[in-house]
C-alpha cells in the first residue's frame, strides 16, 4: 500500500513537473510543527513572464517533524527558463520553529530559515528566514509570513530582500477547503523598489488532505496567481502535493 | 519598515489565559472520558495524559488541532472558543478504538 501510494505520489510529480513549476519555494509557510511526522513534498510551479516567456520549477523533498517545536525538510530543486530544458537549480535545507501552542494566543507564530546551496557556486548561498503567523475566525484560517532573503559569498553583493507571502481559506471540509493566496517582493528590506518594479500577485487556491490509511495521508494545495502590480509575472501557477506518514 | 515589523512580531505576546481547564486520558487505546462537555464561547485548556506505551496523535478536522501524544507523557491542546455544537475527535494511530467527542453548550 504504501509503495503504491509513494508511487501514485512520484507519477503525479514528475508528471507536474514538466507541465508547470514556477517558485517552488513560493508556498506559504504555517507556523505548526507536526512531531513525528514525516513528509515526501513536491512543489511546482509556472511563471508567464512579461515577454510571453515561461520560467517554470519544481522540487522534490523529505521533512520531519524532528522535535516537537522543530520541523526539518531538505530538498532538490529543479528549473527551467524559456524553452531550455530542466535543470538541477539547488540544494535547499528548510528549518521551521514552532514558537507557541496552537491556539494558545489570539495569534500563532512561528519562525522559518531556509539555507540554499546553488548548483552555480557563484550565487553563492541564499538564507531566507521571518517570522510565520496564523490566526483563526471560525472556519476561517488567516496566514500571514515576513521573509527575508539575502545572499551570502556570491559574487555581487546585494542588499537584504524582504518579501511576504498570505492566504486567507475557508475550512470547507477536510478533503477541499478554498481561499485565497498573495506573495509579494518588494525589494530591498530597508529601502524598497519603486512600486512599479515591485511584485504583487495573488488569487484563488485550493486546499485539501486525502487520509490513505492509518497515520497516512496527502495533502495538496494549489493556487493561480495574478498580476497585481508591474513588476509581477502575468500569472504564477503554483501546488504542492505532500505524503504525509 | 522596522516599526511595522516590530509591531507584528509582537502580536503573539498578546497573552489570553484560558477560561476552562480539562483533563483527558488515553488508555488501551481508549479516550477517558470519552465524551467531554465543555461552555460555549470560552478558551479551553485540554491536558492529554497517554497512559499507553505506544505513541498517539489527538486529531480533530473539527477542533483543527493535531497532535503527537508520546507514550506516557501528556501534552496540551489550546481549543475554543467554540459555537455551540458536538466536535469529534481520533487517536489517528488507532481510529477504530480512539474516539471522542467533545460537546459545547
């Protein structure tokens, strides 16, 4: 059952992942941590660029919830630009802290750092961490994360980007929720870009967890993004499936 | 910048007690009591003892809360306030045996 499932999981990734891709790593982020859970999670996405061109990528990853405030996940990513073909991107290592109780406080909080090794040496490293915070109103989940980005022994130097990421969703029932998700770049942290070279998107997304068997289940969501301001592509089709066990 | 920043970080520091406190068990696999009533409208303090050597997972779509209860430890649960109505809840490692129900009224 479960090499099945792990199968099934494997087909519908590789399959995805030459149709769309786009920021994996463009997901919102929640601030609980699942101890003892372990997690197979691929990503993908598409951008529509400004000049009709397509950036597209897609990564492959294992989590684990290793303690009970502390969840671990290292990935493979994977990106193509245009019409070139697929290639080996990155190493990412992504920790994330859960920094209250759930439901404890009016508001959740948490706190993400990413370590990303580029194929090209050149990029050097990328670190991206920020706080993660959620709320809830009835059936309705409220996200909303500050990142930060900065690259360390690259080449050029550039100053500390700073981004946000949000969705909004309405817990329908556990196999398709809906909502809504945004991610934004603003450019430098302490002195952001012109508002026409900033980028905005957002729109509709869907959620869901599929249970398989006992402690088994995958987990998926999915969102179209629009163009909200200049600097954004025309549109971003991002998903992430996960099996979780 | 740096102030909006500093603002949001500190809206988690925003501390609200809860109004009831309650105790739940889990032994052979079974929740003790199996059925809890709590008010509606209020903050909820769920205490989960795992008698049982094996691990378990208190899970709620209902409640939204998941969480791993190892073998002979307890942990908290933060639930509420909630409307008026029955939330069921599973041990996800045993779902056939592991069940409960939480009523607010």
């Amino acid at each position: 059952m479960k090499r099945g499932i792990i199968f099934v999981v494997g087909a519908v990734a590789l399959t995805l992942s030459r149709l769309c891709a786009a920021g994996p790593a463009d997901y919102v982020y929640t601030p609980a941590v699942e101890y003892g859970e372990r997690e197979i999670d691929f990503k993908a996405g598409r951008a529509n660029t400004h000049d009709a061109d397509q950036n597209s990528a897609a990564s492959l990853g294992f989590g684990y919830g290793a303690k009970p405030h502390w969840f671990t996940e290292f990935y493979a990513k994977y990106e193509s630009q245009g019409a070139g073909a697929t290639h080996f991107d990155a190493w990412e290592w992504e920790n994330k802290f859960q920094l209250t109780e759930t439901g404890e406080y009016p508001v959740d909080a948490g706190f993400v750092v990413e370590l990303e090794r580029p194929q090209d040496h050149s990029e050097g490293y990328e670190v991206r961490f920020g706080p993660l915070f959620q709320t809830e109103f009835g059936k309705v989940q409220l996200n909303g994360n500050l990142l930060f980005e900065r690259y360390y022994r690259a080449s050029t130097t550039e100053p500390m980007q700073f981004g946000y990421q949000w969705q909004a969703k309405y817990r329908w029932a556990e196999a398709f929720e809906f909502g809504l998700q945004g991610f934004g770049d603003v450019g430098p942290w302490d002195s952001w870009d012109p508002a026409d070279q900033q980028s905005h998107r957002f729109g509709p997304a869907v959620f869901g967890k599929l249970p398989v068997g006992v402690h088994k289940a995958i987990r998926y969501n999915a969102a179209l993004l629009l163009k909200a301001s200049s600097g954004a592509p025309n549109s971003t089709f991002r998903m992430q499936i996960e099996y979780e066990f | 910048m740096r102030r909006i920043v500093f603002l949001i970080l500190l809206l988690p520091s925003v501390c609200l007690a809860a109004d009831v406190e309650l105790q739940l068990s889990i032994r052979n696999h079974r929740f003790e009591p199996a059925e809890l009533h709590v008010p509606a409208g209020k903050r909820i303090k769920l205490t989960v003892i795992n008698r049982d050597p094996a691990a378990e997972e208190f899970e709620s779509y209902e409640l939204h809360r998941e969480k791993l209860i190892p073998g002979n430890t307890s942990g908290t649960i933060y639930i509420g306030p909630l409307e008026p109505g029955r939330y069921p809840f599973f041990g996800d490692f045993h779902p056939k045996t592991t069940t409960g129900v939480i009523i607010a009224e």
